[in-house]
C-alpha cells in the first residue's frame, strides 16, 4: 500500500512505534485511547494528551490463524493477539515464540514488523 | 401502539448457488412470503433489505430499490448495513414504522451471494466488518476473532473445545430436518475435535459455512391483519439493538457480549417479559462460542454456565431450552445480510406450529432473535409471541 495516501494519525502512530516514542491518547479521567481519536467515548472529554505507552505490555487473548485472508496468505500460519498495555490494549502479531508457547499472560514489547506477504507495516509483539 | 404481526415468510434453500444473482435470491423469498402472507402487493407499503458485502460480491452498492423491483414493488426502498445484524437491524426499522403508523404493510428481507467469490476472497470481504486498521491489518479474520473470544472465555470461566463440538453436534442434528438448511449431516464430537483448526481453538465444525441465500417477512399492523382477515398469530413484541467498540481491543472485556445484554433488556422491557418467560431462542451461532456468550447475554444462563448448556443436553430439541431449532448459522448456513430474517422467520414458523422442529416446543408462545454483527458490536435481540 506504499502507493497510496497515508492513514494519517494511524500511520504517525506506528511511526511514534517504530521511533521508539510509541504514545496512547488519554482523557482527563484516564481513559485510555488510540488514534485517530478526538474525544473520550467514556466520559466525552476532548482535550486528550498525548502519553508515552508503556514499553510491554500481557497477551490477554492469542489465536494460531491457519485460514488467512489473501494479504496474509505468506505469513500462515501466525498468532494474533490482543495484549494488554495498561491504559490501552493492542492487536498485533506475536513473533520470536513457537505458536504453541504462546500463553495469556506473556509478557511482550511492541514493535512494527513487516507483513510477509504485501510487505505493509503491521504491529508486532515480542516476548520480553 | 399495537405489535406488529408477521404475515408471511419466505427463505430460499440455504447453501452453495454461485450462479444465482442477489435479486435472483431475494425474489424467490421475497415472493414466497408475499404468497404465505396473502397481503395484496398493492398494500405493501416500504422495503427494508439487509445486505452485507453486495459491492464486494456482486460489484453492487444501492440494492434496496433493485430488490424492490426484484419482488415486483414500487415502494421506497431502504438497504441497512450492520455486517451480519443487517437483517435484524431491518425487522427493526420495519417494526418502528409499523407502531409509528407510518406504514400497515411492510416487506422485510435480506440476501447473500458469497460462494460466486470463493472462500478466500468471501474471508476477506467478512474481515472487513473488524475494524480495519488495528485489526484487519494484525491478520485478523473472524474465526481469529471469535478465537480470541473463546480463549479469553476458557481463561476467565473454564470449559473445552469440547463443550464447543456438543453446540455443533446439536446445531447439526437439529437442521436434519430442515429442508432450507446448508447442512443436513449429522456429526459427532469426535469428528468436531479432529476437524482441521481454523484459528486454535476452533476448527473447522466450530464455524458456519459461506452460504448463498435470501429471506424475507411481510409484516402488518395488527388493525391491518384484522381487517384483511390474516392469519398472522404471532406479533413481534419486543425490539432491542445495542452496540459496542468494534474493536475487540477496545473493550473491558473478550468474553462477553454486552452489545446483546443491552439489547435483550431492552427487547425483553418492550414485550414486558423476563428471560424466565423464552420458550426458545434462535441465536447468531457464526462460531460455536458465539452461542454461549449469546446465550448469557440474554439472560438464559448465568455467566460462565453457559458453556456446558449444549452438553448436558439443555439447549436441543429434546431440552427445556432449545436453541436454534433451526439448527442454527451453523448448518443452516449464514447468507450474512439474509440472517436476522431467516431468524424471524423459523421463529414464527415454530411458533404457529408449520416449522419440522415446532414439536421440540408444543406449547411454546415466546421465542427470541438474536442477530450479532462483527464481534457483537451490533447486535438486535427480538421477542416473538403468539397473538390469537
């Protein structure tokens, strides 16, 4: 997708990653977000600040994909996985373990890797 | 304001038709309920058409007046989109023009053409009612996603793939019957756990099938099908759509589905009835995790509990509680925009008696709906009862 437009806040956010500066948005009351994102949908705040994620973060939930979409087709089988970064969570996918050594719990960092089989950028979880 | 009666239903056989059109599909149902109804087409008043991936598909978008003409109507027309809810989302937009007065007959439907893409392309254009950029682009697929929902449920309740396999083994056995269903083969456990894995934990018996089809429901008022002289005994008393985050990464919780709690509470407020009153429930079984987390959010099992229902034999037919008689998206099959409709439909069927499985619930006079889009970020839950 290198020949086409950016998606603005979402392409700076893994930049910000990819920089080492990864950041969430955050209202007021806490509430945690990713961009793009203008207003807390908790508490309707709209004057977010920019916060540093924190550097790892838990799998909350993980699953072995055998059956891809075509832009995936290369990267069969792979774990997808939510983890938990405190204020926000994150889905990526799990690199640097053996599929069937993935528990909840893991501790993993972030970072963005590249998706085998377009070549786009996808966010990445490492173990600690 | 009065409950508006189902009048007529129509579905097409459920299953493989790639050479088979959209319109093509929603005239034969549409027409087959219009017939069952007996409501002159003069009469008919507005379309509301469920449709999901039609431009991916078909290569086409603004399909609520092409399925009008479709079933020989010149009506304003209204496709509503909520991924695999669409079709609830338009019983619902049909009920409230009904109690509004706005409308004495409407024509409610959905339609599906999925095999014609193949199953790889049919799983990327399903992908795209995740959200697309901290989702779709982290591999995502739906049975990724229910996946993920399913560990997340084993972690915090307990419960085994094999709790999972007795939802198929009754979903399977319960379509035996049902001549519109995708799938008529009865299986067993062990050919569900040694099925091949889609996303670990769930396996090939866990996920429904793509499936071609369509359905549709002429709904009147009740002041209309008095005087008209129609057999239409059973109302829909009760609507109620909630949503969520569309990203599962986005909620407190993966393991249940508060999109549907709100909307059976509010369903269950406007019929005037608690969960203790549901005689039976179809339920939005895209993966067989699905039906339990469906059956807690409307209040039938406690959470956690809702995971051995199937297994202890509970929610077939011979049970106190069948669910999906119809045997459900799992073997039924799920032409995504078609399914809230198809619902409504084996729901009326079981309850004016005319469905095979109607005996699983001889005395039965409420039954509910319960249609979930995405990840359960929309989801309509819809309360059926018998109106002599």
């Amino acid at each position: 997708m290198t020949d086409q437009a950016p998606d603005g806040q979402y392409d700076a956010w893994l930049d910000s990653i990819e920089a080492g500066d990864g950041y969430y948005l955050e209202c007021e009351n806490g509430h945690g977000w990713l961009p793009p994102r203008r207003v807390c949908q908790q508490c309707h705040d709209r004057d977010l600040s920019r916060e540093r994620l924190p550097d790892a973060g838990e799998i909350a939930s993980h699953t072995t994909i055998t059956v891809p979409t075509p832009q995936f087709e290369d990267d069969a089988p792979y774990v997808t996985a939510v983890a938990d970064f405190g204020p926000v969570s994150v889905t990526g996918i799990v690199r640097g373990a053996d599929p069937g050594d993935v528990a909840i719990g893991d501790v993993v960092g972030l970072e963005v890797g590249e998706r085998a089989t377009t070549g786009d950028r996808l966010v990445v979880f490492r173990p600690r | 304001m009065s409950d508006p009666r189902i009048a007529g239903a129509g579905v097409t056989n459920f299953g493989k038709h790639p050479e088979r059109t959209g319109r093509d599909l929603f005239a034969e149902a549409g027409l087959a309920a219009l017939d069952e109804s007996g409501v002159d087409p003069e009469d008919v008043e507005s379309l509301y058409y469920g449709n999901f991936m039609g431009e991916l598909a078909e290569h086409q978008g603004h399909q609520g007046p092409l399925m009008a003409e479709a079933i020989g109507l010149d009506v304003p027309a209204t496709r509503v989109e909520a991924a695999c809810a669409s079709a609830g989302a338009a019983i619902r937009e049909a009920v409230k023009t009904l109690r509004n007065g706005e409308s004495e007959v409407v024509v409610v439907g959905g339609a599906e053409r999925m095999t014609n893409i193949g199953t790889a392309a049919a799983t990327d254009a399903l992908a795209i009612a995740a959200d697309d950029l901290y989702e779709v682009r982290a591999g995502m697929t739906f049975p990724g996603a229910y996946a993920l929902m399913a560990r997340s449920y084993f972690d915090q309740y307990g419960g085994s793939h094999e709790d999972l396999a007795h939802i198929a083994v009754k979903n399977h056995e319960h379509a035996l019957v049902n001549e519109h269903a995708q799938i008529r083969k009865e299986i067993t456990v062990e050919d569900a756990l040694e099925a091949p894995t889609i996303a670990d934990p769930l396996g090939l018996y866990d996920s429904c099938p793509i499936t071609d089809g369509a359905a549709a429901a002429v709904l009147t008022t009740e002041e209309y099908a008095e005087e008209h002289g129609l057999d239409a005994p059973v109302a829909v008393t009760g609507t109620g759509q909630g949503g969520d985050n569309l990203a599962l990464q986005d909620r407190p919780h993966l393991a249940q589905t508060p999109a549907a709690d709100k909307a059976a509470e509010e369903a269950y407020g406007d019929a005037g009835i608690g969960a203790d009153d549901v005689d039976f429930a179809e339920v939005h079984d895209c993966f067989t995790i699905a039906e339990v987390l469906a059956i807690e959010s409307l209040g039938l099992y406690e959470r956690g509990e809702g995971i051995a229902a199937a297994r202890n034999g509970e929610t077939t037919r011979h049970g106190d509680l069948p669910v999906n008689l119809s045997g459900g998206l799992k073997a039924k099959g799920h032409p995504v925009g078609a399914t809230g409709v198809a619902q409504l439909a084996t729901i009326a069927w079981v309850l004016d008696g005319s469905h095979p499985r109607a005996d699983a619930v001889p005395d039965g006079t409420v039954g509910v709906a319960h249609n979930a889009g995405g990840t359960v970020a929309s989801t309509t839950v819809h309360v059926m009862e018998v109106r002599e």
